[in-house]
C-alpha cells in the first residue's frame, strides 16, 4: 500500500453556539480565519501529503484561505453530512491511495505540528492514535435524573481531541460497520473500539482546544499570542 498520510479537516460545522452569521471556522483569529490557522498547521507537517476538507463552502476556502496563505499539497473537498460521521465517512469513502488519514476538527487550531507527527508515528505502529490529554477534572457519571451514580477513577480518564490517526483500511472497515449497525459514535475511535483494535492514546496539550463560544475564540488568541511570543 501507497505509505503516503491524508489529512481528513471537518469544516462543515454551522458554529450556531457562536452566534452570528459566519460559521465559527472563518470566523477571525488573530488576523486570519480560524480554519486557516489548522490548515497552515498541516500544511507544515511533514508525513502530511494530501487534503481532504469536508466542507458545503469550498469556493470560499479556496478564494480566502488557500491562495491567499499558499496552500500548497494537494486539497480536495468534500460534503458535510448530517452528523459528524457522515462527513467523515463522505471523506474516506473514495480514498484508496493512502496508508493513514488523519482527521482534524477544522476549529482546533492551535494543533502543532509535532503533535500530528506524533499521531502519525504512533498509527504506523499501532494502527490508530489518538490525541487527548489526562482529565484535570473529577468525572461523574449520572442517572437520568440527574444524581451522580458513579465516580470513574480520575487517573485512568482522559478528553479525547484530535487528530485521529488510523490506518485507511482499518477506519473504512469500523465506518462500514458502524453504518451496518446503525452505530452513532462520538468519535472514529469509538467505531475503532467497537472493532476490538486497541486505539493508542497520545499526548496533546490543554491548548488544543475545539472553537465552540466566543470565550473559546478569546483563549485562543491569548495562546496564539503567547506563542509567538516564545518564538
């Protein structure tokens, strides 16, 4: 099989928590739309050779973001579906010249690039990696009422980010199961899991964070600022 790695960027989100007119993924960070920063990060990542960005406005992507800040690998859109999965699934399906896709929520953009080789490494490995970090938190489970009924050991919890990195073979093969079985996951991972592969964990970092409120956009500047700063 072809070693080459594709990057899977789910951009099809309406970002209605935001509020406004304009999708959370173009909205303005830091001088340039959200969605230009996660690709930009891509784009630098070595093993990275190809683009696939799930998205209902790929006019706009190529007129704001791709000529402007000289997108260079190859990038070819596709459509949002009607849940997250869907969209992945409308990415892969017609994939067949790579070994591993790597898939990133378009609004993570403060994703480095060490952290995608990192994924991309550990998938060649073991098949499917993904990024989160340990839980800060005390986790409760509840009932459907509302009263806590269980407190999972902290230190064996983690919140799951992106990129997701597995095999083609092995995600094609986990999406047509779960789409058999009219599965509805919260992640890739969790169509992986349901086939029994072990999915190795990798860590991230609390700033990776998911664009979801105008206090996620604010924290991301202030980190993008702090960045620079180092640099």
């Amino acid at each position: 099989m072809n070693k080459s790695v594709t990057a899977v960027i789910l951009a099809a989100g309406k970002g209605l928590r935001m509020g406004g007119a304009v999708p959370k993924q173009f909205m303005e960070l830091e001088g340039r739309p959200v969605l230009a920063h996660t690709l930009l990060a891509f784009e630098a990542a070595p093993s990275i050779d190809s683009m696939v960005i799930v998205s209902d406005n790929a006019e706009w992507i190529r007129n704001n973001i791709l000529k402007p800040f000289s997108i260079a690998k190859p990038v070819l859109f596709a459509d949002g579906g009607r849940e997250r999965q869907d969209s992945v699934w409308n990415a892969i399906n017609g994939l067949s010249n790579c070994e591993l896709v790597a898939i990133h929520d378009g609004v993570r953009p403060l994703v480095t690039v060490d952290v995608i080789e990192e994924s991309i490494a550990a998938a060649r490995v073991y098949g499917a990696a993904v990024v989160g970090m340990p839980s800060r938190d005390t986790i409760k489970e509840a009932d459907d009422k509302g009263f806590a009924i269980r407190t999972p050991d902290r230190s064996r919890l983690w919140t799951i980010q992106t990129p997701q990195t597995f095999r083609l073979d092995l995600l094609k093969e986990a999406h047509e199961k779960a789409r058999e079985d009219r599965y509805l996951g919260t992640d890739d991972s969790s169509l992986v899991e349901r086939l029994g592969h072990p999915v190795r964990l990798i860590e991230g970092s609390y700033k990776n964070i998911k664009i979801t409120t105008p206090e996620d956009l604010t924290a991301a500047a202030l980190y993008l600022k702090s960045r620079r700063e180092k640099m």
